[in-house]
C-alpha cells in the first residue's frame, strides 16, 4: 500500500470544499455558521448532521460519526483512504506521483489479468469440467460471460508462470494469488471455479473459489489486502446498484451462485454477502434501498445469519422481510421453479417479525419471550414497537402488559447499570468540554496543557487529543488542529469532529476552562484520598502505625479545599 505525503492530503483538503462534496449526497441547511442536514449514516427525522466550512469537519450528533473531506468520501462510498484520496485527487486535478500510483493501480491491474486468464480457460477444453458443472447449476453462457466466471487449473504454478511476465512474485502475493510454501510461491487457487469480486468501477478486488473436488472445502477466497475486504463487499453490487436506487428494495443472498441466478432470472436487485456474517459496513452499502429482503439459506445456519441480519439492519430502519423458500436454497428455486417460483415467494414476502416470531413460538412462552425481548428493544419507530408487541402478544397468548414490563424490567436493570458508571461519566463530559475550549482558542490550549496531568485523563480519546495538541503547541508548527483528524485513531478523529464544530461565547471560555481544570484536578486528587483511606483502614485492622497515611490524607484535603 502506498504512502500519500501530507503536502498532497493538505492540498487536497485545501482545494475540496467539504460542503460541495456532502452536498452531492446530503440537502445541507445553513444554521449560523454551519450547515445541518439529516445523516446519510443512519435513519433520523430531525437534522443532526453538521458541518463546518471554516473547520471543512463534519460531525453527525446522532450516530457520532465525523472527520473530514477523506472520512467522508470513505464513509459515503465504502471505499479505503488510498481510493478517496485518489477520488479526491483525480477530480480536483491534483497530481499524485507516479511511483505511489503505479503501486496501487498495479493491485488492480493483477487481478484484472487473473480474471481474464482463468475466464479463458474455462472454454477451452481443459476446463470443461467446469463448464459443465456450471452449466449443470442452471446457468447460461452469456450470464457466465457477464459475471466473468472461470476456472482455475490444476498446476501448483500456471497462474504465476502466466503473469510473471509482467507482475513480480510480490504483487501476486500481496493480492493474494500465489502463496509461499517451504518450496517457493504456489498458485492459490487451483482446479476451482473462480468468482471475481468487483468493487463499483468494476475493478477486481480479489476471487472467491468453488472445489470441483468435494474432498476440498467447498469454497476459498483470496486472502484480504489493501483493496479486498469481504466485510466491506457487497457481490454483485456493482451490477444491481441501479436497479436498487431505481426501485428502493434489495434481493440479500448468501453466496455467488444464488446471486448469480436472480440475475439470470431477472431479479438484478440481488447482492450477496460474499460469504460472511453481514457486517455493518455491508449494511451501510444496502442504503439506497428502503426496502430489504433477506434470502438466506433455510438451514440452522441460514437462519441463524437471518437473525444476525436483522439486528443489523433494525438500526438502520429499513423495511426488513423474510423470503420464505420452502426448503431450497435460492438458486435452486429459481432453478426448479423459475422465475414465476420466485416471483410468487416474494409476493409471500414475511416482516421481520413474522419471521422471529415462528421462531420464538417453537421455544415456549417463556423462552420465546426473553429470545424476542432483544428484537423489540432495537425497534426505535414508536408505532412499529407498539405493533410488534401486539403481534408478539396475539401470536404467543401472553397479555401486552406483561411483554411491556418485561421490557421496563430489562430497561431498569439498565438504568441501574447506567448510574453505577454516572461518576466516570461526569469526568468524561469535563475532559471533553475543556477539550473543546482547547480546540478553539490557543491560549486555553496553552494554559490547559500547564496546569492538567494528562495521567489524569480518564477518557483513551481525551488522552489521544490531548497529547497531540500537546505536540502541536511544543512544536513551531501553527496552531490549527482541525488538520489533526488525519493522524488519529477513528474513534479520536470522530470526537474532534465533534468538539472542534462545538462555539462557545469568547467573554465565558476562560471561566469555563478554569471549572473544567479544578474538576479535574480535584476528581483526581480525591481519588488518591480513596486509595489513602483504604489503607488507613487496613492498617486500623492490624493495628498499624497510620500518622504518615493521616498527614498525607490532610494535606491532599487541604489541596481539594484550595480548589474550591
């Protein structure tokens, strides 16, 4: 993976407006001296989603997501920094050098050469086996041909001998198609169907492999690389995404083939999860639907991935069904019953809770309850929560009074869980609100960084600001630390977002710094008062010497006084 110098990432961030960008994908409203508009990132009706032009941040106070022009772009398109800052680069004009370029591009271009290569031999004689096998499945040639499916021979090195004309052993292993054994690099994938795994621009970003021996696992994958990440693939995205904007719903498949058949079908609002649990990155791609129907295997397995599925995608408030396939798996559906079969199973469309319910009912009453509780408490929506219990209640035959306070009960035990950690959570909001004062005007920064022990920092992303802060003010560089989002970790980078959009009335800073401060030094103090008296008290025990314990205990309480 390339590296991209901080002088092209700040003439990127210089030249991109951040609210141009937001606005390709958000309706932004001005609201004082930023702009707010409703979060791309998750579902709301109230606008919390804000961006700074000055700052060129941007901060969702809803779902807590935020960064700048690069976080964006990332977040929007699910893509990798390297393919924002490229996005970026290439629409703004802006030159990266060629040496980091050809690094990431030549990714790529391997993969695209690997394809082509595997889907040559598939119609030649030796991979008719393969063919046949897939021909067998139900599939025509020119859906074949469309999804660029091939095969991969049985040679421990032809795929190498084949490309190392022109990629060294080095990029082939960095994108996963030959590995190193105890006799040098080997093919990866050998005598297997492959299926390559398009990003949008229909770039291969690495092949999954079905065995044509069933003694193998049935299926591989390339290993993940700085272009590939299973869990931030959609399969068939890039060739479904009209059709899913266009109608607003998505087909959700497990595998390649069932995927690969809606197509042939005429469903090309299919995706597939390439193989894994769906993940939340996954889930954030499915946005231009509001309508998702999850078509998973009926098996254990299937239906365990359909419960996972819908936790994750409740909290984006689609509308979530269930395709009740009778005992097939997709493909083999629409292969023994076509497209009428499946047209007809998608009319029997089940909601969500349809779905868990059925399940909950073979568990019991009790058991069904406490399976369902969970799935309640996701629903947000006041009116679905209210019609979900009432479902819940006439499908099981339990009063809705008692599924209410079944969810009071849990929603106490919470509260009292919540209250246990209120003192942390107090000192948190300190750090943050004197952090944000800091953000805002270099003398408090300045003087923050004088009077506070940052081993008293109690929050890891506090600690992390802060530190840098500390940096920039110890250096000659100017103090803007806006630009400080790109050398943080996510989770600090989102709260400086977040803090850096916050604006506090000049005449109150220094007063409400001076608070934050002394709150923090006193929490910090009394906490080794704390662990004083516990000694104190042990030492009472055994009837132990405690003078010296008492006069440091007074004179950390005369410090608390002085705080005051």
């Amino acid at each position: 993976m390339f590296m991209i110098s901080e002088e092209i990432l700040e003439q990127i961030n210089q030249k991109c407006s951040l609210p141009d960008l937001v606005t390709q994908y958000v309706h932004l409203k001005k609201r004082g001296k930023n702009l707010v508009g409703l979060c791309p990132f998750h579902q709301e009706k109230t606008p919390s989603f804000t961006v700074s032009p000055d700052k060129q941040l941007f901060h969702c106070f809803g779902c807590g997501v935020g960064g700048n022009v690069f976080s964006f772009l990332m977040k929007i398109e699910n893509i990798s920094f390297n393919e924002a800052v490229k996005t970026l680069a290439d629409s703004l004009n802006i030159k990266i050098s060629y040496q980091e370029k050809q690094r990431y591009d030549v990714l790529y271009e391997a993969n695209n050469e690997a394809s082509k290569f595997y889907e040559g031999l598939l119609f030649k004689e030796e991979g008719r086996h393969a063919l046949s096998y897939l021909t067998n499945r139900g599939l025509l040639e020119e859906t074949i041909k469309e999804f660029k499916l091939g095969y991969a021979p049985s040679g421990w090195d032809r795929l190498r001998n084949y490309l190392r004309k022109t990629y060294s052993d080095d990029i082939l292993f960095s994108v996963g198609l030959i590995q190193k054994g105890d006799g040098g690099f080997y093919d990866w994938i050998r005598n297997r169907i492959t299926f390559p795994v398009f990003d949008r621009f229909n770039r291969v970003l690495g092949f999954g492999a079905r065995a044509l021996d069933e003694n193998l696992p049935k299926y591989i994958n390339t290993k993940e690389t700085s272009i590939y990440n299973k869990s931030n693939i959609l399969y068939g995205l890039n060739f479904a995404l009209s059709l899913i904007k266009e109608t607003q719903e998505v087909i959700l498949t497990e595998g390649y083939m069932d995927t690969i058949m809606c197509h042939q079908y005429g469903f090309k609002n299919a995706v597939s999860v390439c193989g894994t649990s769906l993940t939340e990155n996954q889930v954030l791609l499915l946005r231009p639907a509001n309508n998702v129907m999850m078509c998973f295997d009926p098996d254990r397995a299937g239906r365990s991935a359909t419960e996972r599925g819908i936790s994750l995608l409740m909290k984006q408030d689609f509308n979530l069904y269930v395709l009740p396939l009778d005992g097939f798996d997709p493909a083999e559906l629409l292969k023994k019953k076509g497209k009428s079969g499946f047209s007809s199973v998608i009319l029997k469309r089940k909601e969500f809770f349809e779905f868990l319910i059925d399940i909950a009912k073979n568990k019991g009453k009790e058991q069904g309850i406490r399976y369902l509780i969970p799935f309640i408490e996701m629903q947000t929506d006041p009116i679905k929560r209210s019609l979900f219990i009432k479902r819940v209640s006439g499908e099981l035959f339990i009063e809705e009074e008692i599924v209410i306070q079944s969810l009071k009960s849990k929603k106490t035990s919470y509260i009292l869980e919540q209250l246990t950690k209120a003192k942390d959570v107090v000192q948190e909001e300190t750090e943050k609100l004197l952090l944000s004062l800091m953000l805002c005007d270099e003398e408090i920064a300045v003087w923050a960084i004088r009077e506070v022990n940052k081993g008293a920092l109690k929050n890891k992303d506090v600690y992390e600001i802060f530190s840098a802060i500390e940096d920039v003010i110890y250096s000659d560089a100017p103090y803007r630390p806006e630009i400080l989002v790109n050398q943080l970790s996510p989770s600090s980078s989102s709260l400086l977002s977040s803090l850096i959009i916050r604006e506090h009335d000049k005449d109150e800073r220094f007063e409400l710094a001076l608070s934050c401060i002394k709150k923090i030094k006193e929490s910090s103090i009394k906490e080794k008062m704390n662990v004083i008296m516990k000694n104190i008290k042990e030492k009472e025990k055994n009837k132990e010497d405690i003078k010296e314990l008492l006069s440091s205990y007074q004179e950390l309480a005369k410090e608390v006084s002085k705080l005051k």
